[in-house]
C-alpha cells in the first residue's frame, strides 16, 4: 500500500474515532466539524489529497454543518487580503521584468561576497533590501537563490557547502520579513485579520522594525554557529561574477520610480488615508501603464493558492463561532493568574499546536482569534498578537512549518536535516526572542 492510501486510512479512522468519542463534550455537530478539520489538517502536511480538493471539502463542510456567517466562512476572500495579495505578485512580477532586483543582488554579492560567512551575512542583507522592491517572500528567496546559485557554481566548493549557504537564504526571509507589514503580504496581513487589528504600515514597524533586526542577527549568530564547518571558506572568488557597470536600463528606471512611489505612499499612509491595498492597485495600474506588466502576466495569480487561503482562513473564525477552539484551549491552557504567565503558556501552546498542525497559516488561524478575544483588559492586544506571531513565524524544526523553508527545500536546494538541526535552536530562539527582546523593547517605547 502507498503512503498516500496509508494516510488516507488513517483520515478516515481518525474522522470516525472523533465522531465515536465527541470528545471535550462535543455534540456531534461540532464533532463533525472537528473531525472534518483534522482530517483536512492532515491531508495538508502529508500531500495526500491535493490542497485544492481538500480546501474544497472543509469549506463545504463548514457551510453544511456549521453555523458560521458566509463573512466568516468565507472571510478570506471577502476581505482587502484577496486584492492585496494578487496585486503583491503582479508587483513583484514586474519589479523582476524591469531587472532591477536581479542588479541590486549581482552588484552586492559580486562586491561584497568574499567568503561562506560573508555570503551568510548578505542573504540577510539583501533579503531585508529587497523587501522594499517584492512584497512577497516566496519570489524574493527564489530570485535570491537563483543569484547565489550562478555564483556558488563557480566556486570551489562542496555541494554541502553550497546547499548549507542557499538555505541561509530562506532562513533570512523567514526573519527580516517581520520588520515591515509588506514583509511577507500574505501572513503579515493575516495575522492582523485573525488579531482583528488595524495597523499602518508606520505603526507596524514602529513595534516590529528594531526587534525584527535584532532577532535576524540572533538567528544568523545561531545560524553560523550551527553550520560553522561548512560556511569556514576562506575566500571567494568575487569577482568572477562581476559584471560591467553600465547604467539604468529604460525598464529598470521605470522600476525605480513605481515602486518609489509605492514605498512612499506606504510609508505615509497615516498622513494620505490611502489604504495600503489600493497603493498596490495603483502600483499595478502605474506598471501596466509602463509596460512592466501585461495581461497574460495575472496568470501568475494562482487560484489553487487562493482557494488554499480561503479554507485556512475560514478554520479559526468557524472553530471560534462554533466554540471548539475555546473547548480545547479550556483544556491545553492552564488558568494563568498573571498576564505574565498567560503569556508564557500561551507561547508554549502556540508552538505545541505548531508542530502537529505543522502549517504557520492554519496555527495562527485557530490560535490568534481565541487568544485574542480571551484577553484580559491589562493586555494591550497588539503585543499580544505580535508574541503570538513571532512565536509561530520564527518556530519551525521541519519544512512544513514554514512555507518558505518548505519551497526550499522542495526545490532540492537544501535537505529536512538542515531544517531539524537549526530547528532545535529555533525552538528556544522562539521563546527567548519574546523576553529579552520584545518585551523590553516594547517597554522601552511605552508600549507595554
């Protein structure tokens, strides 16, 4: 029998033991619901029903069996998020068209790559600069990779090496994407949808920007630390990869100033009332008008991906309106008598709950809206949400935990030993980043 028919099984015997035991005193509604979203849950981190197909039956599911609003089935796409985030791949489509990222990384890594810790260093450099040109993780990492691979190919190195550097790379993403809400357009803005917080782009970076920078410098100390043996080459040959420096190109001035212009209107958001969705809009329309996008380009949106969101959306609002998430955080979260300790078992939670359910997206679904709508008035709630998701965001000890450590590695870029080998410092990276680094911080501005 084949994994997949292993773990098809499996869902099923797992479906029926829910609905045989109702457990945490369920009726058998709500133990459909649960059932159903396990079985869903599973089939996500194992790939034995395409995400598609299982998207598609835990939405019906909860429009049959649930008593859900269409708005919180379907909060997803009803949302800003949808045109937010279609309208980021256009951009960062059409920032590659104009070849300016693929110059701002040649001429850093050809003037500064001098050796494996050095190269370490810049993919967290470069990652957090080109956060400014591609508001999305997953095409900033791959650009990257491409880069690093065009030059490590011409190195005298293990292949060791080289994989154990490439996937520095989406290490570097996973972290620097936290300084800025268009880090990582996708999680960013749902961890604010699921918090059910309003938050400008100022305002996010006012908590998150200086944190965000210390906690990437932690991880790449980790980082070289862990993978010191095969990142100690001595010297590069840099400029084997230089190339002559000519001036702009047409495509890549037009490049400069839209996304300029995006850049500043983001920025001053609180100054102009424009929505950051509508920038991006604006910014799709300015790049259609240029020539950096066409109409075939949107082909690029992938529904699968959006129906993918939909569902993992959906999880959190439905087992929080049904009150299945309160039953089983009744049950896994101890009765806190300090906002201290809420905050410590809520962490140690999040992350437990992290590793079975192994995506980021779906943890933070079920977590943040239970977490937050139980807070007590002493907690700010952005802090609150801010701990949540830093807990879930730099915590992941297998690829399917992190969506951008699982492209990596399902591009044969790196192998899942790396991930569990860094993943154990992560783990308590997780925890120490909230108390020595968040908390103080915040206290230092006045916001805790």
């Amino acid at each position: 029998m084949s994994k997949k028919n292993i773990y098809l099984v499996i869902s099923i015997l797992l479906f029926l033991l829910i609905l045989y035991v109702k457990p945490l005193g369920l009726s058998l509604r709500q133990s459909v619901i649960l059932a159903s979203t396990a079985v869903v849950i599973l089939w996500w981190a194992t790939n034995s029903v395409s995400k598609t197909v299982s998207s598609v039956i835990i939405v019906l599911v909860f429009f049959t069996f649930s008593g859900s609003s269409t708005q919180t089935i379907l909060k997803f796409p009803l949302s800003g998020n949808l045109i937010l985030i279609a309208a980021s791949y256009l951009i960062a489509h059409g920032i590659k068209v104009s070849g300016l990222a693929d110059r701002i990384s040649r001429t850093i890594i050809s003037r500064y790559a001098k050796s494996g810790f050095l190269l370490a260093v810049l993919s967290f450099v470069l990652s957090f600069i080109l956060i400014f040109l591609i508001p999305q993780p997953f095409p900033r990492a791959i650009i990257m990779a491409a880069l690093y691979s065009e030059f490590l190919n011409k190195q005298d190195i293990s292949a060791r090496t080289k994989s154990v550097l490439l996937f520095s790379i989406f290490v570097a993403v996973t972290a620097t994407s936290m300084a800025f809400i268009n880090g990582d357009v996708i999680f960013n803005n749902a961890a604010l949808q699921f918090a059910g917080i309003s938050l400008t782009w100022p305002e996010w970076a006012k908590y998150m920007l200086v944190p965000s920078i210390i906690i990437s410098m932690l991880m790449l100390g980790g980082f070289v630390f862990i993978f010191y043996d095969d990142i100690k080459v001595k010297r590069f040959c840099a400029d084997k990869c230089a190339k002559e420096s000519t001036g702009f190109t047409f495509l890549e001035s037009r490049g400069v100033v839209i996304i300029s212009a995006i850049i500043l209107l983001w920025a001053t958001e609180s100054l102009h009332g424009v929505n950051s969705i509508w920038v991006s809009v604006i910014g799709v329309l300015a790049m259609h008008i240029f020539g950096l996008i066409k109409i075939k380009d949107y082909k690029i949106i992938k529904p699968e991906l959006l129906l993918f969101l939909t569902a993992a959306f959906s999880i959190g609002g439905v087992l929080n309106q049904e009150g299945i998430a309160e039953a089983i955080f009744e049950m896994l979260l101890p009765s806190a008598r300090s906002d201290e300790m809420l905050i410590f078992f809520s962490i140690l939670m999040v992350m437990a709950l992290h590793v079975f359910l192994g995506s980021s997206m779906t943890t933070m679904s079920i977590c943040m809206p239970v977490l937050m709508s139980s807070l007590p008035a002493s907690v700010n709630p952005v802090v609150m949400m801010f701990t949540i998701y830093t807990a879930i965001n730099i915590h992941y000890i297998l690829p399917i935990h992190h969506v951008v450590i699982m492209i990596g590695e399902g591009e044969g870029l790196y192998d899942t030993s790396m991930t569990i080998r860094y993943g154990v410092f992560l783990t308590m990276l997780a925890v120490i980043s909230v108390y020595a680094v968040l908390m103080p911080y915040w206290r230092f501005i006045g916001v805790l």
